[in-house]
C-alpha cells in the first residue's frame, strides 16, 4: 500500500565538509535506512529515489508563534544537489546555502561540531510492506508512468466513470460496488465528486477522508452535491483566468515570458532578495548582428532563429530562474539566490552563449562572409551593484553595452 509518511532525519555520526565562501555543506544525510519511527527502508528504494531528492529547496522551520505553534516555511535557506546512494547507510546529498542567510553561519558551526542539529523533515510518498514486526518501505515517490496513467478521460478508470455521470457518487465498500469492484484501496469508503460548469465536467474531486468512522452516507452526498456547483464554477473561473494569464504574459513567438511579465516580477524578486539578504542576478542578452541575420535569411528565418535561441536560453537556465523575451532580439534572466562570481551568475550565462553558438545558425555578412550566430549579455548583482531594481537593470545594461562595444559573442559583468 502506498501512504504519506513524515521523516525527520539528521546526520549525527556524519562526516561533513563545509565551503563557506561558495556556501556549500557536503555530505548531508537525507534519509537513512532506518528511520526514527522505526521503519526500514530497501535500498533499492532508495537508490531509485535520488532524483526525487536532486534540486529540492529547503526551507527554514520557523514556528510562528511558540515552539508548538504551527511553522512557517517560506524563508528559504538552499537546495539540495550532488545526491547520491551509500550502500549500508542511505541517501546524502549537498546543501548549497545562501552565505548571507541570518543561520549560515550557525549551519557551519552545527556541522562541524554538532552534526545532530542539521536535519530534515520532509514528507514521503511510499509503498509499504510488512516484515514481521517492522514496517518496511519498499519504494518511494510517485513513479513517472503511475503519474502519466492518472491523467484520466472521462469514463476512464474508477473516478472517471463515476464522474461522467455528473453527480455525487458515493462508494461504501471499494473494491465490491460497481466499478470498484475487485480493486485494492487503501479507504473502504470515499464519493466522487464532479466539478460541472454549463453540463461540462471539468474536474473530479475525490473525497476520501470522513471525520466520525463508517461510511459516507446522504448527508454527506447532499453536502457535497451542494458543495460541487460552487467548486464547479470556481474552478471554471481559475482556468479562464490562468488561461487569460497566460496568454497576457507568454511571447507567442518564443513561448518566453513577456515583458510584462518581467516588469510585474522583476521588481517583486529584488524586494524578497532584500527581505532575506539574497543575491539576485539580472543578465540581459542581446542577439549579435540580428538584421544583418534577417537581411541574409529572410524574416521568417529570423523568427524561426528567435525561437532556437529561446529554446536554447530556456534549457540552459535553471528551472528557478526567469528567462524572458525583452522585445525584439533582447532576453533577459532574472536569477534569484545567484551571485555575480564566474561559475555562478556570469558562468551561467557564458554558459549558454557557447550554446547559442554551438547551435549553429548560419548568415552572411554585408561582405559576404560566413557567420555564426551569436549572442552578448550584461550581467549585475544586487546588493554589490545595486541596490534598487532601477539600479540593478542599468547596471546590466551598462555591461551588455560594453559587450557589445568590446567585440560582441561575450559577457560581462558590471
């Protein structure tokens, strides 16, 4: 059976190395093969777990008000990368923390003189057997082939046939009513529960949790049928506004964030960087030579070489990291927690200006002589060289300016 689990794990007895000036604690352990609550985990499960756990963000557990009160986790402290198996001991990982974060330097000290106090909570998804007296966890997470089944059509599966009906359906005893029948669940009762706007069902909520025991009965049907036209047309709401969103804020050319969407969020990211003492890094790039590129291959082709580059940009970049088309042949990247040092900030963004020019897109100059495409960019810092999301953006552009001036297909830091 597959249930929610809640882990706490420290590395009490770990070996760790800390690197303060990059800000990176190495060798942390995520979960082990025995847990505080006494379940055991297979390897195997988590030797197949270590993507689960590559580039999860960790949070500091604040409690709000008493050590009691209910947490808050929204100051981020890292992420966690390099995770790897160690056979007869479990998973460990790097924790690449923020230097300037208020805990860092409490974080160095714990690890290298008293290792218990670096932990984690987190939550696992996992299958579950039984040996004797011991709880054993024989795999963890939600397998990508389980997630690409659970998108559902209507009349497919047990919900889906449930909901094409088009009202609140209530199971006493899944795995012996109707459709249920002859399948394993892990609750005896639960409803389905279609979200319908103008006869269309547009979602299905499985309710599978009662507060008093037994089964689910009328009572509860009537409430939720009542409870499923207000959701119904909520829901039909979300999806017309994040469809509106979307469209108000996605470069239909590039598939790029717009820059309507960069001046929304540009200014919103530097005040959360300010707020917990962050780097935030601005890059802004420029395509090399765009109109002589049009001027050879025609305007279709430049739109088509827009769409690369974009694409190549996208991929290049990290999944935290906002990359928009600014107008025209000019991108920008907002990188959150990223500071200005080579391998960092400016290495990301060398980075992907080898790409784009590794991709190989092809003109002739006014001279008629064979080029490649290629991009510059100009790359600031807050707080080390600007302290306003203003200064920040002229401060990048200062340096894409001396990019440019400088012989272009580079970049430069402020």
């Amino acid at each position: 059976m597959a249930e929610l689990l809640q882990e706490f794990v420290d590395s009490r007895g770990v070996t760790m190395r800390v690197d303060r000036s990059l800000g990176v604690l190495r060798g942390v352990k995520l979960i082990g093969l025995e847990s505080r609550n006494g379940r055991r985990y297979r390897e195997s499960a988590l030797e197949q777990a270590k993507s689960l756990y590559e580039e999860s963000k960790v949070n500091v557990n604040h409690p709000k008000d008493g050590p009691l009160a209910p947490r808050d986790y929204q100051d981020r402290l890292g992420v966690i990368r390099g995770v790897e198996f160690r056979s007869g001991e479990g998973l460990f990982g790097d924790l690449h923390f923020n230097p300037k974060h208020p805990l860092a330097e409490q974080l160095a000290w714990d690890a290298e003189h008293n290792p218990r106090n670096v932990g984690f909570s987190h939550n696992v998804l996992a299958r579950l057997s039984r040996e004797g007296e011991m709880t054993v966890v024989d795999g963890e997470g939600i397998d990508r082939k389980i997630l690409e089944k659970a998108k559902m059509r209507l009349g497919e599966g047990v919900a889906g046939e449930l909901a094409e009906k088009k009202r609140v359906v209530i199971v006493r005893e899944a795995g012996n009513d109707g459709p249920a029948a002859g399948r394993e669940y892990n609750r005896r009762s639960y409803m389905i529960v279609p979200l319908v706007h103008d006869s269309e069902v547009i979602g299905v909520l499985c309710v599978t949790e009662r507060y008093h025991d037994g089964p689910f009965d009328e009572n509860d049907q009537a409430y939720m049928e009542a409870f499923s036209e207000m959701a119904g047309q909520i829901a039909y709401n979300c999806l017309q506004y994040r469809a509106a969103d979307e469209l108000a804020t996605i470069d239909e050319g590039t598939q790029l964030f717009n820059r309507r969407h960069f001046n929304r969020v540009f200014p919103q990211e530097v005040i959360r960087a300010k707020r917990y003492k962050h780097d935030l890094t601005l890059a802004l790039i420029d395509v090399d030579y765009f109109k002589l590129y049009n001027d050879s291959n025609g305007h279709q082709a430049g739109d088509r070489a827009l769409a690369i580059v974009s694409r190549v940009l996208k991929e290049s970049f990290r999944e935290a990291d906002i990359v928009v088309r600014y107008g025209g042949e000019e991108f920008a990247v907002i990188m959150p927690e990223t500071s200005r040092a080579e391998g960092n900030g400016v290495g990301f963004v060398d980075r992907a200006r080898s790409m784009v020019e590794e991709a190989g897109l092809m003109f002739e100059d006014a001279q008629g002589n064979a080029r490649t495409l290629t991009v510059s960019g100009g790359v600031a810092t807050l707080p080390q060289q600007a302290d306003s999301w203003e200064d920040l953006f002229e401060k990048a552009d200062q340096a894409l300016y001396r990019a440019k001036e400088s012989g272009r297909n580079r970049i430069v830091g402020y």
